[in-house]
C-alpha cells in the first residue's frame, strides 16, 4: 500500500468553498496493475471506468483511491528482447492487486511465456510470493474458449489461484463494482487483505434488507459495532441472511423482530427490487441476491428501535439527502437508498400531482396530497420551480399547458429504472409532441436542474430509442506558456455560442486504438498533417451525461459521453508547424465569416475558431472565461485535480504574443449578423 502526498492546489490555496482549505492531505492509494491481450481495449477502458467510479463515491469518504497502471497508458515506446519485455522494465513490481483479463485467446506469445499476459500473471505469482498481501484477480469473459484458456484455468486452480468467470461485458462490469468495492472497504475499512475469488454459481447466498420510514420520510439505518467482525462501523438497512426454507417476506418480518424489537405485518411489505452484489467476510468472497422490501405504513416520526447485538447505533434520515450523510455504506445499501429515493420521492409525488391537475383540468397545484408528506409536496414543488414548470408563491401553479406536458415527460421518465444507463437517451420531441418553442423551453429548464442536481439526472432516463445515445468523445489537452504563464487551447463553437475543449466525436475504443482516436480529433478540428507533429498521452477516462450539444441533431436528448482525455504536446522542433495551423484555422474562419453570405445551422456546428486561454483562470471558474460560457472543463476538473492538471503541462508549446491577440471578438459579431 503506497501513501500519497498531496499538497495545496491554487484552488485550495484560494480556498475552496466546497471542500474547505485544506494543506494537505494523506490520500491511501491501492494500486491495480491491469494485464490482458490487446484486444480487449473495451474490457480495459470498461474496468478503468467502473473503478474510477468507486474512487469517487467511496475513496473520497475513506480517505483512498485505485490507481490502475497498464501497458496502454503507462508504457513509453522503447526496445528490448521483444514487446513484453519493454513492459516488464517499465512497470516495477510494487502494485497491490494483479488483474488478468482473458476471453477466446491468451495473447501474442514472448520469448518466455505463451503469451504477455501469461508472462505478467507468472510475474505476478513470484511477486506474491515475496509479498502474500498481494492480491491476484482473474477474469475470463464471454464463452468457455478454447483448448488455451482451459489449459489456463487448470493451471491456475494448481497454482491456488481462484478467478471469476463473466458471460457478458453487462456481467463483467457489475462484478468488477462489486468485488472492488469490497475490496476497497476490506482493505481500508476492515483493514485486512482480500481473498481470490473463485466461481460458484450454485452457492448463492440470500438476504433481505426492509427500509422502514417514519412521518416524515425518513429511512431508518443501523450501525455495525466497532467489533463486528465483518465492515465494522458501517451503516446499513435493517435485514439479515434468509434461514433454509424461508421466504424473503418471512426472513424480513424476523429480521426487524429481532433487531429492532417491531412487529410487522407481511401484508404491509412490498418488495422493490433485487439487488445482485458480492458478499464479504472470512473465507472467499460468495455472490448473493439482496431482496429489498418496503414497510408502506408509516412509523411514529423519530420511533427509537430496541437494539439488538448486531447494531450499536440508529438514524433516521431524510431520503434526499442520504448522499450527504457523514458515514459510510455497506454494499449495496447506496443504490438501495438511491431506488428508495427515486420511488418514494419522484416518481410517486410526481405521478400524484399529475393525477391531480388531469383530474381537476387546473393548473393549479394541490397545497395536500394523501400519502405525501407536507415537507415532501414542498420539496417537489421547488423541483418544478426550479425547472421553470411552476410558479410558487402564496400558491402553486403549473406555468401553462406545455409545463402539464413536460410533468408527464418527468413522471414517465422517472419510472424507468436507471436506463441511461443502459445506452438510452430521452428523444422528448418524438415522445411527447412537443414544438419548436417547447423544445428550447424544456431545453433551458433541462440544462438548469441537470448540471446542478445529480439525482435528477440519474432519474430523468427513459428507454425509448437508442440512437446516439452514446457518444464516445477524446478531449485534447495542448498547453502552451508565454511569459512562465500556462495557457489551455479552447475551441470556440459559434453554433453554441460556448467555448469547448479541443474535442470531437471519436470511433469506439474497440474498433480504434487510443493514439489513433485522438489523432482523429486533430485531423477533424485543426489537420490531418498535425497529427504528425503531435505525442498523446491517456490522462483520464470517465463518463458523463448531459444535454446534446446538438452537434449530431437539434433534439433535447440526454445522452452518455464516454470521455478519454489525452494530455498532448508538441514534438520538438514542430512548435511552429503546430501554432501556424492553429492561426491557419483562425485565418480561414474569419475570412468565411467576414466575406460569406449567410451560414446554415450545419456550417456554424462546423465552423470552430480557436483561442489561448489562460489556465489559472479556467482553474479558478471552470464554467465561464473573460464572461463567455466554457463547457466540458468543470467535467475534466471533476476527475483531475489542479496538481494533475498542471503536470500535465510539463511539455508546453512556447507562444508569441500574436498567438494571444485572437480576433474573436470580431468573428462573433459576423456570425451572429450572418446566421441563416
């Protein structure tokens, strides 16, 4: 386990509103050494993904995050006996976990070894050896493969390793959240090393947990002694293991009995949904289904539960806000209270506020509903000011019959079960009818809620179509200085009316390699003869969701971003290759604006124009620069700190003043006078 020092960034230093100043913080890294055949890039960039994801949901709140090192990312081109030799002098042996991903094939054979990845899990094995607190993770994906991978497997049931096994890429990606949130709980939490992992579909353990709300909405969570022997001092719903022969709605009326002293009726239980995960404790890890029930009569507000052993504290908290509790969760338990959250307070308020005014023919808004809590009909109210949908004040009303469409738009959205996730998207005008007036209305309101309150964006999915609902996009840092200043190269979207970063649309990571796609995004926005001039280094992968820019249609659709960013520099000796094109691009656009007759929708989307902006500056407000909007910067600055972004920076091109004294300006006022 390494331990890293991170010192105050300028935004600390300015003092950060949202986390408060801090100079300096102990960060726990555990590091994760990612081997497989080359081409499994979409297995790669799915895992680096999915534990990016549990370094910012859990890691921030443990004090620790995954640091994952692979070949693609973290190896310089070099020579040696042959490639994999070039990998093992670069990557030393001081990771905490070994990962080896396999599907049909093992890899290209070495000189030593059947194939690299091969090579890196015997490495792996020795490293162990001297080190037993390391941890050796096998994945094999899709079918049962050939002859190879079954030889594989044997072997490593004879070397004592115990691996997993994933049919589908939807499988691989639940199971690696699950067992590396585990892990990061055992290895930081618990404080103790985590098992292998091996197969066992038919030994399934099953448990219940039962949400319990009082008056006021609020759900109750148990706390796990200091001595529990499994994730002590976590918080958790009510529930425990199912007995033989038990049904769930039986083990969840026993389970309440004895932990919380309640007597429960299984009339009054529905059940909500199953949760699949991993289940932690002595021995290896064993799956398990999670039956999550609902108790729908409400408890006496604030009742005090009696204890048993199993717990050694209780709270009752609100729903909204289970995200901002200072405490930290058990498995499953978060996305359980997210599902809680979605059903008790969106989609049922939502639904019975639409039911009102369908039934009543008024816009105005119920000041009672039964079954909502006054401080629940408040709060979805304030929802639907904020999107500009209706008018609070003495009363309540919906702003007009095109806000009555966008309420059913939010209750019909709001039912589906997280399916942006699951590459959909909201295609409002074809759902809905609405018009053109409409569209930019729901547009504004959209773009207000979404960019400031995450659990409304994870509620508003819907499966409805599927086309371009996924995007996967490269961003390119280039850096340049002028006077030991660091600048940022932006590029101006004149349809948008916004900075952007040096982006683009870029073939999917399996069909394309990483240099390839961002060479893809130079040849697009500046030239293909750039692309030479040019060295990309993989800096961070994550996702994002958001409104279309509307640069593939003019729907209001809410679309995944699957994000690479290449931190990029210029070879020596092209510095001045590279700023001419960028003036060159400049030039061509103020000459069309100036001398062109008129410019459609399609050619403002792709007419760009690009400016220096200076880094401390973007640093200091992601979203805006010298008063004009910025988009996609505060979403890179979410993933990378100032530290890292500045390090990034370590290779600028070095600027002249002209390169500052940009005509944009000018420009703008062209393309708005010329807009068709």
């Amino acid at each position: 386990m390494r331990y890293d020092w991170v010192s105050a960034d300028s935004r600390a230093a300015r003092g950060s509103r949202r986390f408060g100043r801090r100079l300096m913080e102990s960060v726990r890294v555990i590091k994760v050494f990612l081997a497989s055949p080359m081409d499994l890039a979409e297995e790669r960039a799915v895992f680096r993904r999915v534990l990016d994801r549990i370094s910012d949901r859990f890691g921030r709140r443990l004090g620790a995050r995954y640091d994952v090192v692979c070949w693609e990312r973290d190896v310089r081109p070099d020579c040696a006996d042959d490639a994999q030799d070039v990998v093992n002098r670069q990557v030393p042996l001081d990771y905490d976990v070994f990962v080896a991903l396999f599907r049909q094939r093992l890899g290209t054979p070495t000189h030593r070894a059947p194939s690299g990845t091969v090579e890196e899990y015997e490495r792996a094995l020795v490293y162990r050896a001297a080190r037993p607190d390391v941890s050796i993770m096998c994945y094999f994906l899709g079918d049962e493969g050939g002859e190879e991978i079954g030889g594989l497997k044997a072997r490593m049931a004879a070397d004592g390793v115990l691996f997993h096994e994933a049919l589908t890429r939807e499988k691989f990606e639940d199971a690696v959240f699950g067992h590396f949130t585990d892990l990061l709980l055992e290895r930081v939490q618990v404080g103790r090393g985590p098992s292998d992992l091996r197969p066992d579909r038919s030994d399934v353990a099953r448990s219940v947990s039962v949400a319990l709300l009082d008056e006021r909405d609020r759900v109750l969570i148990l706390r796990r002694p200091p001595d529990a022997k499994v994730a002590p001092g976590l918080w958790q719903l009510p529930g425990g293991k199912m007995d033989a022969g038990e049904a769930p709605v039986e083990t969840a009326v026993r389970e309440v009995g004895e932990e919380l002293g309640f007597e429960l009726s299984p009339d009054d239980l529905t059940f909500v949904r199953t949760f699949h995960s991993t289940s932690i404790g002595k021995g290896r890890p064993r799956p398990f289904d999670m039956y999550l029930y609902l108790y729908e009569p409400r408890l006496e507000a604030g009742a005090v539960p009696t204890l048993s052993s199993e717990s050694d504290a209780f709270e009752w908290i609100d729903l909204t806000r289970f995200h901002l509790f200072d405490g930290a969760f058990l498995g499953t338990n978060l996305a359980m209270l997210r599902v809680l959250w979605r059903e008790l307070c969106l989609t049922r308020v939502l639904g019975a506020v639409l039911e009102h005014c369908e039934r009543s023919g008024s816009l105005e808004l119920p000041r009672v509903l039964p079954g909502v809590s006054d401080e629940r009909l408040a709060q979805t109210y304030a929802t639907l000011s904020l999107l500009g949908l209706a008018e609070v004040g003495r009363g309540a009303r919906m702003t007009g019959a095109t806000s009555l469409k966008v309420l059913a738009a939010l209750c019909d959205l709001s039912r589906s079960d997280g399916s942006v996730f699951d590459d959909s998207h909201i295609d409002v005008v074809s759902r809905f009818g609405l018009g053109d007036a409409d569209c930019r209305l729901l547009r504004d309101h959209f773009e207000r809620a979404l960019y400031s309150h995450e659990s409304l964006l994870v509620s508003l999915s819907c499966k409805t179509q599927t086309r371009n609902s996924v995007r996967d996009v490269c961003d390119v840092l280039l850096f340049g200085r002028l006077d030991e200043r660091l600048y940022l190269l932006l590029r101006w979207d004149f349809h948008a009316g916004k900075y952007q970063m040096f982006a683009s649309g870029t073939p999917a990571p399996g069909s394309a390699s990483f240099r390839e796609r961002a060479d893809h995004v130079v040849a697009r926005r500046l030239d293909s003869s750039v692309c030479r001039q040019l060295d990309h280094l993989l800096a961070k992968s994550f996702t994002t969701y958001h409104l279309s820019a509307g640069s593939v249609d003019d729907d209001p659709i809410l679309r995944r971003y699957d994000v690479d960013v290449s931190a990029s520099s210029v070879r020596a000796g092209r510095e001045g290759d590279f700023l001419r094109a960028v003036r060159n691009v400049n030039r061509a656009a103020r000459l069309a604006l100036e001398f062109g007759w008129s410019f459609s929708t399609d050619e403002l989307k792709e007419l760009g124009y690009f400016s220096w902006c200076a880094l401390d500056d973007l640093l200091e407000c992601a979203t805006e620069y010298r008063g004009r909007p910025v988009r996609g910067f505060a979403e890179i600055m979410q993933h990378l700190s100032t530290a890292e972004v500045v390090r990034l920076a370590s290779r600028p091109v070095a600027l002249e003043p002209a390169d500052l004294d940009d005509d944009l300006d000018v420009c703008i006022e062209f393309a708005r006078a010329k807009r068709a």
